[in-house]
C-alpha cells in the first residue's frame, strides 16, 4: 500500500474544519503536513527483512520475548491503543534474530487495527515465516476508545491470545507459555 501524503493532508484539514476548528490557526497550520509524514514513518516501520538463521545448533526449547511495547489504532473509532505483546515460539529449523519479533509486533500495530486481528496476524505470519514446532502470542492493551469515550473505564486491560502448534495441542507447553507471560 503506499501512502498518498496529499490526500491524508486534506483529510485532516477536512477533519479539524468538521470538528469546529480553524486548519490555519498558528497551532494547527501544520498537522496535516505532520499527520502526513507520521504515516510515511509507519509505512517505513511496517517493512522489514525477516532475517532467519538456519544453523543454530538444534535448539529446541520455547524462546519467548515478553513486553513487547507497542501502539496502534482503533479501527472502529481512530484512537490508540497501546500496551505488551508478549510472543513465544518453539523452533525446529529456524530461529529468529530476536530484534525481529519486535518489529513484527510493529509492523502489524502501526495501522488502523484490533485487537483480535492484530493478535492473529502476528501469529499467523511468525507461523509462516519460522516455521516452528509452535507459536505463541498473548496481547494486553488498553483501549482509549473505551477508557475516554463511552463507558469511561480507564486502565482496564484486554487481553487476547493465538495459539498454533503445540502451544494449541499440549497442554503442558501452554501452560508453560502462560506461566512464564504472568511471571510466576
């Protein structure tokens, strides 16, 4: 998808007029050009080389990266949501350089998304491209379109999970996973 920098730019002028304000007041003159570039950032962000490493001695125990730290947006309403990933997976001839799980978790959040989706597609595409015995990803985020509109419930955390592999058929490495995610 590439971005058009012009046609975010006026949409964003159109926004602020439609919610009462002036696009050329000192403080706004600005933002869509802002808002323009931002995208362009994600858009950069969002491509990766998934660099793999097929000699690796045989490891074959989970290797899990907790705390993922990311931000995305609300489909439904375009406000953020943020929190941690936290991502598991169980190699068998691939390991991955551990930089780019993080960046996985990135390229997925950084668009209008949710939660439940975002949580799928990273999964789904650590699955493909590793090819692991198992995967394993937990999300916990904090939605502002529930926590500043609506019902108004803040810090509140939603939490969604996608298992693949053996992380979905043993029970014994689920709990694993789970118990290592909560930290106890």
């Amino acid at each position: 998808m590439a971005i058009d920098k012009e046609k975010i730019k006026q949409a964003i002028r159109l926004f602020l007029e439609g919610i009462g304000e002036d696009p050329d007041r000192e403080g706004l003159r600005e933002t869509p050009e802002r808002v323009a570039r931002m995208w362009e950032e994600f858009e950069r962000i969002r491509t990766f080389d998934m660099k793999l490493f097929e000699e690796f001695g045989g490891y074959n125990e989970m290797v899990l990266v907790k705390d993922i730290r990311f931000y995305s947006l609300c489909e439904h309403h375009l406000l953020p949501f943020f929190g941690k990933v936290h991502i598991a997976y169980i190699p068998d001839k691939k390991i991955s350089g551990l930089s780019k799980l993080v960046r996985t978790v990135r390229a997925f959040a950084l668009r209008p998304q949710v939660q439940e989706r975002l949580t799928e597609e990273i999964a789904d595409f650590l699955e493909r491209e590793l090819e692991p015995k198992g995967v394993g990803v937990v999300i916990e985020a904090e939605h502002l379109c529930m926590s500043m509109r609506g019902v108004m419930s803040p810090e509140h955390l939603t939490v969604t999970s996608a298992l693949r592999g053996v992380f979905l058929k043993d029970i014994r490495t689920r709990e694993e996973f789970l118990k290592l995610v909560k930290g106890k």
